[in-house]
C-alpha cells in the first residue's frame, strides 16, 4: 500500500504496517493511501478491512522502493508534484536514490527534467531581459556596440523556443558520457537507464535554484555537480569516489573538445585571413 501525506510519498508498506503506524500514531486518518486494483487514492480511515494488531507483534519489513510524488499512480497537478518530488531531492538526495525505483522508463524522468528545467531557465532568461532592459551596456557587441532591444529579444526568445530540443538532447549525450566514464571506473552496476533517471531528477531539482535572482544560475551549476555525484552513487550502490572521477573525466573530455574546437577555428581562420588580398 502507497501512502501519501501533503502530496509527499511516505513510502510503501504491507497491510499490517499499516494498521500498526495508525495504532501508534505514525500514519493519520487522513493519509491517503493507494494499492493495486484502487481507480484513486483514499483517506486511511476509509480501509475498514485492516488487520486487528491490538495483539499482534508487527515483523519489521526489508525497505522497498520508494516512487518519488513525480511517478507516483496519480502525483496530481503538475507544480504541486514538481515541487514535492524537487523537495523530496534536494532535501533527502541519499535516501531519495538509494530507495528510487531504478526501472520505469524514460518517460517520467525526462518530463520532469524537461519541464521543470524548461520553466525555471525560462525565468532565468527573463532576468537577463530584465538586466539588458536597466543596463544595456551588459550586453554590448563587436567594438563595445550596444545590441539593440529587438535582437537582444529575439536571441532571448530563440533560447526558450528551442531549449525543450536542447535540453532533450543534451541530457541523453550527457547521461551517455557519464555512464560510459562509469564503466571505467567500475562504478555503473547497474543499466544506462538507471543512470540517466538519476541525471534527470538531480538536474530537474537543482534547476529550481535558478529561481534565485543574480546567483541562482551559478549555484545551480555547483549544486548540480554535488546532487548528481549523490545520485549516481545512491542509485549504483557504488562508492563516492566512482561518480566523482567518473564526472571529473566527462569534464576534462568536455574542455579537450572546446580547446580543440579553438585551435582549429583558429588555425582556420588564420588561413583564411592569409589568403585574402591586402
């Protein structure tokens, strides 16, 4: 039995569980609670069928997966859910992925990082108009020339039309490298799925810090750093030091690419300029 309380998943439990918690005070009336074969969540106190426990010595029961509020049956309205299962990461991320399921498709995950991190850059990008709109010496062109109202728009609103795709892409190619930098280190013990939901939900919640004016972006990117080391090592059930190199060499081979890109554009265009008339 699934028990909800405040929209926050309490975890999953037997029947006896159950009747034990609402004995001692751990589960209320109100919780709801949801099991296979029910077509909607209903208050605990609505389960007349409970064992009687008033006797009964409850065995403790092995810890299960948990479903995080986003892959709950019915998680509910989109930012009540979004916002629950962002809670439930950034303030418990090792319990969080240590018991999240680490199998149930792609779907969820990616809707949530997607989404989430889709509004939240939407409102980072709006405090850039704001700053270009009070000094737009901010964002000056070649030579210290000032880009117009109209560009410095349409260059804004290009970004959020085509983040969606971007951020699409760009967590699969992402997830791919790490998993594969896992492998060398021996860290990735379990399938590429698992470590793409884990990048997903790290970085969906971590996007909300983007909310913060002026520094919001920056923390955001260092927090993304430590919630996806938490979430790699949770969900792999492998040692800290794996996902922290593992990370470490996805960078290295990042800023490997960017300078070799420079070079060559450079050498490029170097020959170009050699080759035009004085």
């Amino acid at each position: 039995m699934h028990i909800n309380r405040n929209r926050q998943s309490l975890g999953q439990f037997s029947d006896e569980e159950v009747a034990e918690g609402l004995k001692s005070g751990r589960f209320l009336p109100s919780d709801l609670a949801w099991q296979e074969g029910m077509d909607a969540w209903q208050p605990l106190s609505s389960f007349s069928d409970l064992p009687d426990v008033s006797h009964a010595e409850i065995p403790k029961a092995p810890a299960t997966d948990v479903l995080p509020t986003w892959e709950a049956p019915e998680p509910g309205p989109f930012f009540p859910a979004a916002w629950a299962s962002a809670k439930e990461i950034l303030s418990t991320p090792a319990e969080t992925f240590r018991r999240m399921p680490g199998s149930g498709g792609f779907a969820k995950p990616l809707k949530f990082y997607i989404l989430v991190t889709w509004l939240t850059s939407a409102v980072a990008v709006m405090y850039q108009m704001v700053a270009a709109a009070i000094n737009p010496a901010l964002f000056s062109g070649p030579q210290g020339t000032n880009l117009s109202q109209a560009v410095l728009l349409s260059i804004f609103a290009g970004a959020i039309v085509l983040m969606p795709l971007l951020l699409l892409v760009g967590v699969f190619f992402s997830a791919a490298l790490v998993h594969g930098a896992l492998l060398m280190v021996g860290g990735a013990r379990k399938p590429f799925e698992v470590t793409l939901r884990a990048l997903c939900y790290a970085g969906g919640a971590t996007s909300v810090i983007q909310l913060v004016p002026l520094c919001g972006g920056w923390v955001s990117s260092l927090a993304w750093l430590v919630y996806s080391v938490i979430a790699l090592k949770e969900s792999h059930s492998t040692d800290l030091w794996r996902p922290i190199v593992a990370l470490l060499l996805v960078g290295l081979l990042c800023c490997g690419a960017v300078f070799a890109l420079a070079v060559v554009t450079a050498a490029a265009a170097g020959a170009a300029t050699g080759t035009l008339p004085k």
